[in-house]
C-alpha cells in the first residue's frame, strides 16, 4: 500500500487496516479512510502487490479537507449564483431568439413579397419594351417624319400662315337666312303661343294644342280654359280666343273672351317651331351653309356652285313632320307660307327622306364622323388624289353631316384635272366629279374642271364656274376640326393615324420610363429586404449557438445530463496495469 505526500501534505490510509488482497483481478475493500493533512483534491493512490511487484496500479480519490468547508460552502454559493445566472440568461436568450425568430419570418415574408413586385415590375417592362417595339414599328410604316406632317397640314389648309389667311377669306359673313331663321323662330313662338296664368300661378307660353287646360273646380263645376273662335265667318281657321267654361249636370257654360290674346290654328308653323325647336333651345339655329366649314376656299366655291342651279342658295333643314304623316302639299305651304319671305331666292326646303330612304343612307364612320361611301365602307374613292367633296366639310352631328350628303350627293373632288379625267373612265353612273386644279390648261381660264356620268353611262366634260358673287360661305375650321379636316382625304388620314401612333407612342415611352423607375425602386427594396435579413440571420445564429450551450450546461432541452456531486461524498476511479 502507498499513501500521497507532498508539500503540506501528510495523507495516509487508516482503514482498512488490514493487508487488501485482490481477488480475481478486483480490489476489494469494504472501506476507505485517510488521516493526515492536505488540501482538498483529487489523489491518486499507488500500490503494488507483496507477492508480485509487477502486479501495480493506483486509485483516484476525490478528498475534501473538513478544514475546507467554509471554502466549499463559498463555491457551492458561486456556482449556485452561476447556475442562477445561467438560467436567466437562456430565459433571455431564448426570448430574444424567439424575437428574432419572428422578425426573420416577417423579413423572410417580405424578402418574397419584394422579389415578386420586383418580378412584376421586371415583366412590366419587358411587356412595354414590347410594345414599344411594336408601336414604333407601327408608326415608322406609315413612312412619315415631322417635315413631311407640316407639309401635308399645310396643304389642307392647317397650321400655315397663308393657309389661315386664304381660310379666313372664305369665311362667310354670318347668312342672312340663318339671322333670318333665327328672327323667324323668336317670332313664331310669340304668335303661336298666348301668355295663361293658371290658378293664380305665373303665366306661362301656351299653343294652340295645349288646350283645353283643366283649372280648380269651382261650386261642385268643372272648370277648363278652352280656345273657340270668336268669328263665325272665318270659322276654324280664323282667331280663337280663350274662353273659361264651366261644365255642371251635363251643361256647358262660357264666359270669355277672358282676354284679348288670340290664336289660330297654324299647322305649317308648328311644325316649323317644332322642327327648329331643338336648336332654339341648344342656341344654334343653323341654315345648311351654317352648319358647314372647309379649309380650303376653292371647296366652298365648288359646293356653292354645285348648289346653285338646283337651289339658288341657301337650305333650311327639317326632321319629320309631326304624326299623322303631312301630303305632299303640306312642305309646299310651309314653304310659301313661312320661308319663301324670309329670302330672295326663296331657300330649299329639305325634306325629310322617307323610311326606306333614310334607311339606305351610307354609314357614318363612328371615330371620324365622316361617310363611309368607298368601296368595303372606307371613307375615301379607290384613287389617289381623290376624296368625297361631302367628307372634306367639317361639320357638327350626323344630322349635319347627312344633309350635307342629300345636297351633294357621293360628288368625288380631285387635286388636278388629270387625275379626274384617268378615272372618269371608270366612273359609275351619276357621278359628279370636280378637279381643283386645271393642270392640263384645258379651261382656258378660271372655274373648275367638271365630269358628270349620267345614268345611261353618257359622260359630259364642263366647266364649274366659280360663283360671281353669293351670300352663301361655308365658315372656316375651328381648331377643334383638324382631324375631320385630315380625315377627309387619305393623305390626311394618315396623317391623323400617324399622330395618334406618335400620341400614344409618346404615352407608352412615359409609361415605360414609370415602369423601370417601379423596377428599379422594387430592386432596391427588394437588396433592402435581403440585406435585413442577412443582418437578422448573422445576429440570430451565435445567439442559437449561445441557447444550445447553454440549455447543455444546465442539463435541459434534452441536450445534457444530470450533475451529481454532494458533500463528503467521493467518487473514485480505478484503473489497473
């Protein structure tokens, strides 16, 4: 047996006190005391066998010096302390990790979110460099540029100096049947209406088919306004006056004339006053030539000479008469009796057409507001240089628009006398075809080259002259007709079609250049969100590492084992050579 000595250290075995044998390979020994003096610590004890030195080992022995207990009691406090403090940290540890764990979730969520907009936002632009592709393609097909726009403006009379000027020569002074109509209605509603006040209300204009007008019963009577002629000789047809009467057990009684406002029966003005009605409220009582503008003086020439043997002037425009459907006669009273004195020559009434004539009217061109008379329901003929003269008038409505082509007809205008005189050999019956320039010298002077086709196919070459002098204009173009004005001829419609491609060209440029400013704002946010969770991710794992050691130092989460240590207690290892 051995005992360990060292420097302070006197450590002896007291018990057993007998020799320890070694029975099939183990020590046994019941128990185990030392005496002496040494500071607490692990020993080893050496021994070796009396009857075989080379049989040897040793013991490992935990001691506690009883001396030492104050000094243990002190540790015991510290490692509680640190237990405790250890335990308050993985309490706080995992919390924040738990914090963190969540905001890494939020910011994973919106590290998608920002990678999908920026997705989108990639899309769209490719989407708009697409169609900016096709748009530009689309407007470098009409085989255009900005010199040739101006030109071709300029040649319809739009945005040139001297093109304004030789509009404003061929604006109409306002014409003297439409100040006249305008005259004729303020003085029809005066005489065909009397002022009734009724039940003591304010008067109001009343005509000749608003009575009888119902009033207050009066002493268990009915009571009515009635208009009854006040002259037996002129019967229906002379002055009426306004008459009360009273109507009780079947009998009629009248008192009247209650005033001195009379009326007479005036069918033809009615239905003047009810056809111009509309445009009496809308302020725009309008002749034909006032509903129409031409940039061009020559257009306003040809449709005042084209007119004028047929009408002498001006038109007066009318929708369908009131129901039951007025004779023929009744259009030639009308005329008699209220336009054939407004003017000298008298004015054309247009009638309404028929139904089935209305019905075969042409198409009208829904974004242009023009007539679809060419061939598969284009707007121009089948020949270069040559437009519809009925399609080169702007004007307001379809009404305007569709009495213009019952004046005109499909009358065909071309930019020279050559151009009309090739397709005057294809042209179909009843046309009427006019050149604006003579540049084959065939005239001889001025007016305008005239082809006419009759309806047997006979062709006659004339000359339209230019009107002396007639107080019949068509205005000049507002800024709001230029596109009509283009659209009339091809030229110009390409024109038209060429802008709105550059327009929305432009359009999809400034929508492009949202799109990669969106792209380029999603790109940020979306390096922005990847980079905070970067952040997160680089503060959340020492923090996991710190929680694992944590959870294994304190024996919990399943990661570490139970500590056993306990006062007085030692625990020995043995090992034997």
């Amino acid at each position: 047996m051995g005992s360990e000595e060292g420097q302070g250290i006197t450590l002896e075995i007291a018990q057993p006190d007998t020799t320890l044998r070694l029975v099939d390979g183990e020590l046994s020994a019941p128990a185990l005391a030392l005496r002496g003096a040494g500071p607490s610590g692990r020993y080893q004890l050496c021994f070796e066998l009396e009857s075989d030195a080379q049989v040897s080992g040793w013991l490992a022995v935990d001691y506690e010096n009883p001396a030492d207990e104050g000094e243990r009691e002190a540790e015991r406090h510290r490692q509680a302390e640190r237990l405790q403090a250890a335990q308050a940290r993985l309490q706080a540890a995992e919390e924040e990790e738990g914090e963190l764990s969540r905001r890494q979730k939020a910011c994973a969520g919106q590290v998608g979110a920002a990678r999908r907009a920026h997705d989108c936002a990639s899309a769209e632009v490719r989407r708009s460099q697409a169609l900016l592709a096709q748009k530009r393609s689309s407007r470098d097909a009409f085989g255009l540029d900005e010199a040739a726009v101006k030109r071709l403006k300029t040649a319809h009379g739009i945005g040139d100096a001297d093109a304004a000027s030789a509009s404003a020569t061929g604006a109409m002074p306002p014409n003297t049947l439409g100040q006249k109509l305008r005259a004729k209605v303020a003085q029809l509603e005066e005489s065909l209406t009397v002022r009734v006040s009724v039940d003591g209300e304010e008067a109001e204009r009343r005509r000749f088919g608003d009575f009888p007008i119902p009033l207050e019963p009066d002493d268990n009577s009915r009571v009515w306004l009635e208009l009854r002629p006040l002259s037996d000789a002129d019967g229906a047809q002379g002055p009426h006056g306004i008459f009360k009467v009273y109507s009780r057990g079947g009998e009629e009684h009248a008192e009247g004339p209650v005033d001195e406002q009379t009326l007479s029966p005036d069918p033809e003005g009615e239905y003047l006053l009810d056809a111009l009605q509309p445009a009496v409220e809308s302020g725009r009582v309008e002749s034909l030539f006032e509903s129409g503008r031409v940039p061009d003086e020559r257009l306003s020439d040809i449709v005042v000479a084209l007119l004028s043997p047929r009408s002498g002037a001006d038109c007066v425009l009318l929708g369908a008469p009131p129901p039951p459907a007025a004779p023929p006669s009744f259009f030639a009273r009308l005329k008699a009796k209220h336009l054939n004195p407004l003017t000298s020559p008298p004015p054309v009434v247009r009638e309404p057409p028929p139904p089935a004539a209305a019905a075969a009217l042409p198409e009208v061109d829904a974004d242009s507001g023009l007539l679809k008379l060419g061939p598969g329901g284009s707007l121009h003929p089948p020949f270069d240089g040559a437009s519809f003269l009925v399609n080169r008038i702007c004007c307001d409505g379809t009404a305007a628009r569709t009495a213009w082509f019952r004046a005109l007809g499909e009358t065909v205008v071309f930019d020279t006398s050559s151009a009309m005189y090739e397709y005057s050999t294809q042209a179909p019956p009843s046309s009427v075809l006019v050149a604006l320039k003579d540049d084959l010298g065939v005239l001889g002077g001025g007016g305008y080259a005239l082809f006419s086709r009759g309806k047997d196919g006979s062709g006659t070459h004339d000359t339209l002259a230019k009107p002396a002098s007639s107080a019949c204009r068509l205005g000049r173009l507002t800024d709001a007709d230029e596109e009509q004005a283009l659209s009339g001829t091809a030229e110009g419609r390409r024109v038209v079609e060429f802008e709105r491609a550059a327009s929305e060209l432009s359009e999809l440029e400034r929508a492009g250049r949202e799109a990669e400013e969106e792209e380029a704002s999603a790109g940020r946010a979306r390096r922005e969100a990847e980079c905070d969770l970067r952040l997160l991710e680089q503060e959340l794992d020492p923090l996991r590492h710190e929680v694992e050691q944590l959870q294994q130092q304190l024996g919990v989460g399943g990661t570490g084992g139970g500590r056993g240590s306990g006062r007085g207690r030692k625990r020995a290892r043995q090992g034997v050579a």
